[in-house]
C-alpha cells in the first residue's frame, strides 16, 4: 500500500509541477507582452523632452550617487545637458521634434546603471559575508 500512496502522491505533485510551469510560462508573455508596450509609451515620453531613461535615476540614491560619482565627465555633462534641455522644453511647452526632428536618440543607452548593478551586487556580497557579525 506504501507504493500506492507514494505514486498518488507523486503523480499529484507532479501535476502541480506542470500546472505551476504552464502558469509561470503564461505569466511570463503576459508581463513581457506588457514591458514591451509600457516600454514604447515611455519611449515616445522620453524622446519628446531627449531624455534617457537612465536620466530619470533619483541621484540621491546611494547606488546612483556613487556610480555618477565613478562615471566619467562625458556622461556627466552629457546628462546635465539633457536634464537641461528637458527643463526648457518643458517650460516652454514644446517638444525636442519640433527643433530637432531627425535627431538620433538612444532612449534607453545604458551608461551607468551596470556600475549601478555592480555596486548593488557588491553591497550584497559584503552584507552576506558579515551577517555574522549582526548575531
């Protein structure tokens, strides 16, 4: 009877398994389906000021405090440029198209958020190596 019960039990775990896999695969479309399009609407909401997605980083987040602070003076300038230009254009009610209409823009060109991502990973590295030490 033990085999029995075990085979019940393994064929309804099984299932489980499969249900779970083909909800998580569901999901999966589902919210890459939504990414793209919430990407495309902040896509043309960025290209009408020039702005890079990564220029809306908050600066007073640790993490993105240090990695501007690491990035180089190109990509500083660079950004208080755009920031600059979104202001006025903003102010004066007009969009980057109507000055600029065949200007090439990388929306979503990463420069710092990969020194953001090493900074996050080595600040989780260091708190796991001295979890001990909270004891």
């Amino acid at each position: 009877f033990f085999f029995i019960d075990f085979f019940i039990d393994s064929t309804a775990s099984i299932q489980t398994i499969i249900a779970t896999m083909a909800l998580r695969m569901v999901t999966d479309k589902v919210m890459g389906f939504a990414a793209k399009q919430y990407q495309n609407v902040l896509g043309n909401q960025l290209s009408q000021y020039g702005l890079r997605y990564e220029d809306l980083l908050i600066e007073e987040e640790r993490e993105v405090k240090e990695a501007l602070s690491l990035a180089d003076s190109d990509v500083l300038i660079g950004r208080t440029r755009r920031l600059k230009r979104a202001i006025d254009l903003n102010y004066k009610r007009k969009s980057l198209q109507d000055y600029a209409p065949n200007m090439d823009l990388e929306l979503f060109k990463k420069e710092i958020y990969p020194d953001i991502e090493k900074i996050r990973a080595r600040d989780q590295e260091y708190a796991q190596l001295n979890a001990h030490n909270k004891q």
